[in-house]
C-alpha cells in the first residue's frame, strides 16, 4: 500500500494500491501492517523547512506505535540543523529493523547522530528503474519535436529564489547549443513547483519544455540527450543511469555527494553562470565519451547497490512472523 498525496494518480500510474498520506491514512494504513518502507529520496531534511522532516519522521514513529517493523530504504538523511529535529531523528532511525541509505554522507549523518544499528551503503532506488522500449522514445522524440536534431542538451532546473539567475543561465546555455547547433530540452522534473522557472528557461533558450507523462517517459527522453544541464539531483541520477554525462548546478550537500561519487568533474554552485559556466559546459562536452565510459563502467556498481537496499527490507519482511490484519483493511477509493 503506497501513501501518496494522490492516490488515484498513482494507482493508475503504477498500477499499485494506494492510500492518502495525511496522518489520518498513515495511522489507518499502519494498522495490521507488516512492515512500514520509508524512502527513498532527501525525505529527513529541514533546510528548506522542518515540515518534511517531521511528516516523515512522525510515520516512521507512528510505525512504531503500531507495532510494525520499520526499514529505511534509499533514503537521503540531511542536512539536519533543528536540535528538536535531531531528536526526533534519533528517536526514529534509533527503531528501524533495517537502514539503507543512497550516500556516505548520508551514513556519516546517521553514525554522528548515534544511530547504532548497522547502516547500509546503497544507492539511490531510480538506478532500478527500466527505460522505455526504443519505439516509445522515439514516439516521444517526435512528439516533442526532436527528433530532427542530431545533438540534444536536456536541462532540468528548479527554483532557487536569491541563487539561480535565469536570464544569465539562459543566455549562457543558448550560446554554448548555438555553438553546436542543439536543442535544448527543458525538463520540468515537479510539474507544479518547477514550471515556471522551466518555461522561462525554454523560451529563453529557445528551446522545448518538455512534460514527460511518467517518470519511465522521463528517463527514456534524458537518455536521448547527449548532454545534461540539472539543478535537480534526479535529472543527474537519471542522466548517469543512461550514460549521459552532465553538469550538475549544486544548490544541496546531495548534489555535490551525488556528483564525486559518480566521478563527474561538472559540478558548480548554482549561482554559477558566465565564464564559469560556460567553462564546464566545454569542458562535460569535450570529454563526454570518456565520460560515458565511466558512467557504463560504475553502472552495475550503482544498480547492485540499490537492488541491495530493498534486499534488507525484504529481509525483515521474511523474518517478521506473519500476522493477520487486524480487521478490515483500508479499500479502495477513487
């Protein structure tokens, strides 16, 4: 049973039962459950607010309160900065049967905070995720009319008021694609908080804002790039899970672990534009076949280390004595 913020969406998306998120559906969900699944992605975070943090630290909790078995899977932990947050950090993770996180970072978080059980090395759980079959990127290509150009530049931004000045960024990624007569795709990875940023960026551009229907559509077109430009850390997970190198705008701790641990040198500060930019933009460009092969080489590493991950949740499933759900479980709903 998926909690999902739009249970209908996602059932007919991925064909899985869903439930409402709010805390009323995780208390109902929990009830009779055998095992709670927290992850993956920077759930226990509270640099941009606490209010993340505390949703996702209070399910793990409530798990507890339930009496169901919690396993962390492909989780992001931090930055944590909150002492309250902290505790209830600790409180949490100090719980869980099994603990797998994407990154050291995230490890070295968890062993600062105290957490005494062992903590897993895995990878971030979109390595898992298949790519479209070959027709249907093509069919996509068309669709959003690129398949005409022989090179392509994705870019995937989101906002980041103070930092990200997008008329600079525009204006110094539609010179480096004039140069080698590209298109650029603009790809809105959250289609509500990130397209404005990403319809301006593509205007500016002179290029196409691409909305991809599922996150498999998604994959398939950055494979199709031959280079990435990504703010968000997904667009550079995606990007390496396809073998495309990219430069990567870090804005978060997450982006610039993601990019030393991938071996990509293409890492600025999202402010970054001008000169510097158009440096690394050069340089990812330059030796992208190189990068490629290093990308392909690391690949099954990553892939391993993810499938591993959801490994220890299955564990505890497997040890936990089965247990029948105490009256009628949650049903439907459209």
């Amino acid at each position: 049973m998926v909690l999902s913020a739009d249970p209908a969406g996602t059932r007919a998306l991925h064909q899985v039962e869903a439930w409402p998120r709010d805390p009323a559906g995780v208390w109902r969900t929990l009830r009779g459950a055998q095992l709670l699944i927290s992850g993956g992605g920077s759930l226990v975070q509270d640099v941009t607010s606490a209010r993340s943090a505390l949703y996702y630290l209070g399910a793990m909790l409530a798990a507890g309160a339930r009496g169901v078995p919690l396993a962390v899977v492909g989780q992001g932990i931090g930055p944590v900065r909150r002492r309250w947050v902290l505790g209830l950090a600790r409180r949490a993770f100090g719980r869980a049967a099994a603990i797998s996180v994407r990154d050291g970072d995230s490890a070295r978080t968890l062993v600062a905070l105290g957490i005494r059980q062992p903590v897993h090395r895995g990878a971030d759980l979109a390595f898992l995720m298949p790519p479209p079959p070959p027709d249907r990127v093509r069919a996509l290509l068309v669709r959003w009319g690129l398949e005409a150009y022989g090179t392509r530049i994705g870019l995937a931004p989101r906002p980041w008021p103070g930092l990200l000045n997008i008329g600079a960024f525009a204006e110094a990624v539609r010179q480096f694609a004039d140069r080698r007569r590209a298109a650029v795709a603009v790809f809105p990875f959250d289609l509500v908080r990130d397209r404005a940023v990403a319809s301006a960026l593509a205007e500016a551009t002179r290029g196409r804002l691409v909305e991809a229907e599922s996150p498999q559509d998604l994959l398939g077109l950055i494979g199709a790039m031959d280079m990435m430009i990504g703010v968000r850390l997904h667009a550079l997970v995606f990007a390496a899970a396809q073998g495309v190198p990219a430069v990567g705008l870090a804005y978060d701790p997450k982006v610039s672990a993601f990019m030393v641990e991938t071996g990509l040198p293409g890492l600025l500060p999202v402010e970054a534009t001008g000169t510097a930019l158009q440096d690394a933009l050069a340089a990812t460009w330059d030796a992208r076949d190189a990068l490629r092969a290093r990308l392909l080489a690391v690949l099954p590493g990553f892939r391993a280390a993810a499938a591993a991950g959801v490994a220890t949740a299955v564990a505890v499933l497997e040890a936990s004595p089965h247990q029948e759900a105490a009256g009628v479980p949650p049903q439907r709903t459209e």
